[in-house]
C-alpha cells in the first residue's frame, strides 16, 4: 500500500519543475515571435522543427519510428488539437492581450482537464484535490484582476484575447486527456509526438497558406534562437516530459503546471520586462503556490 502519493515523489515533481520553468519561460520568446512573422507561420516553423527533433531522438533511442494506420490517425488527431488549434490560439492571443494576461487563462486548463479525464478516463478527483483546486483558481482569479487592471489595451480586444486563450485551453485539454488513452500507450512516446509535430507542422503550413498567404521567415538572430529555443527546448523536450507526467499522475494533476506558470512567468517579466507586483499579484501567487502543495499531496481516490 502506497504511504505517500505518487505525484510527491522526486521522479514526478523534478519533471514537473522542469516543465513548469520552461513553458513559464516560453511567453516572453513568443511575443518576440510577432514582429514580423504572421503567427500561423512561426507556429507551422516551430512544430517542423520539434517533430525533427523529436524523431531524431525516436533514433537514438532505437524506437521504432514507424506508426501503423491507426497510430498515424491518432498522430493525426493529436496535431491537431495540440499543435495547430492550440497553439494557432495561443499566438493569435497574444496579439490581442499581454502574455502575462495569456498565461493566466492557462492556468484554467485544470478544469476542463479534471472534467474530460472523468467523463473518458473514470478518473475521480478526491476532496483533497478539489480544495486545492479551489485555492488554486482563487489564486488564478487575483492574478487576472491584476493583469486586467495593468492590460493597456481596451475591452473589446481584451475579450477577443481572452475568447481566443479560452479556445486554446479547451484544445490543449482534449490533447491532454488523449495522451492518458490506452491508445496512445501503444506506442514509444518520442515517435508518437514526432509524428503529430510533424503532421501538425503540416496542417500549420495549409491554414497558413490560405489565410495569410505564402511564407515569411525573418532572419533576425533573435527570432531564429527564439524559434530553436521554442521548438526543441519548449516543444520536443518539455512535451515529452509532460505527457508523461500526464501518464503517471493523471491530466488533473499534471494540469497544476499551468497554474504555477503565470508565476514563473511573471517572476521573469520582473527581470526582463519591468514587471510591477502589487498586494493582489502577490496574493495570487502565495494561493496558486498554496493550491498546488494541497493538490499534489492528495491521494487518488478509488474509480
């Protein structure tokens, strides 16, 4: 009988620090992504890159790289939710609100998370998760008002980023809860999401294509680092290690990365942006932080 819950253990919270510093890092490297390059480009770009990534390291680690027709349905499928619709909502998002404010409506992916993995999975959510979850979003909601209250831009585009974030999280929720399928454990996980990069990559171009027209690349050294950083550091790795998390401790609890990254995020625009924290950002951040500890001690309860 297990004495301390699984998501407690240093095999799960080292991969979830991992995951949750990097992503908190990637909102700023995206803004810098906007300049010039029409969003549905740098996404296609970011995600041709990761899939190459990713099944190079399909090769090293002598995977197979092949998937029979149904693991390239689910490749497919997989792409599409996570690597065209969400991030093609994320990017379009940040154009219309501030990446702190994106972040934040992020952090709500632990509950379409929780709701999905019940209604597919049968997984349940004890009471001890449900409080944490609780403190949590009080937490997500005084970050908001904070970001809110600082946006410079008005109402109107303020509610268009924010419908086009909330797209976005409903999206990457469905490409979570199917990387906790028996279908999806079919197959070596490094080939699985190189195959979905790459397929996404590829829808990325055809949406691209026909809404903004043909490619644009810019040379400038900082979009090409940003692109590398974002594509093999931000996509191939840290989604390797995610969705794995999400097959050890269940899409819930690994959801609780994206309510810890606005705060990372933040803590970053503070050195590199000028951030300015006030009594309610801080307060978010101690709930956020507070939420966490509680829903990761909690055990899972019986199906």
């Amino acid at each position: 009988m297990e004495t301390t819950p699984r998501s407690t253990r240093l095999s799960v919270l080292i991969p979830f620090a991992v995951v949750t510093l990097i992503w908190g890092s990637t909102w700023l490297v995206i803004k810098d992504q906007l300049a010039v390059v029409p969003p549905s480009w740098s996404v296609c770009y970011r995600f041709a890159v990761a899939g190459v990534a990713m099944l190079a390291w399909a090769a090293l680690r002598r995977d197979r790289l092949m998937l029979d027709m149904r693991g390239f349905l689910f490749a497919a499928a997989l792409g599409l939710a996570q690597f065209v619709f969400n991030f093609n909502f994320v990017y379009r998002a940040e154009q219309h609100i501030t990446s702190g404010v994106v972040a934040v409506v992020y952090a709500l992916l632990l509950i379409p998370n929780a709701v999905l993995a019940r209604i597919f999975l049968g997984q349940k959510m004890g009471r001890q998760l449900l409080i944490g979850s609780a403190v949590a979003m009080a937490g997500v909601a005084l970050l908001f008002v904070h970001e809110a209250r600082l946006s410079p831009v008005g109402p109107h585009e303020a509610l268009i980023g924010i419908g086009l974030a909330l797209f976005g999280v409903l999206s990457a929720s469905i490409a979570n809860v199917m990387q906790a399928t028996g279908t999806a454990k079919l197959y070596p996980m490094s080939t699985m999401l190189g195959w979905a990069m790459l397929i996404g990559a590829g829808f990325d171009a055809l949406f691209a294509f026909a809404t903004v027209g043909a490619p644009v690349i810019e040379t400038r050294g900082f979009y090409l680092l940003g692109l590398a950083y974002l594509g093999v550091i931000g996509s191939a790795i840290t989604f390797s290690i995610y969705f794995q998390l999400i097959r050890t401790i269940g899409p819930a609890k690994a959801a609780y990365t994206s309510v810890l990254i606005p705060v990372i995020a933040m803590l970053l625009s503070t050195v590199f942006e000028g951030y300015r924290w006030s009594l309610l950002a801080g307060a978010g951040a101690v709930l956020v932080m507070a939420g966490l500890v509680l829903a990761l001690k909690a055990r899972r309860p019986n199906r």
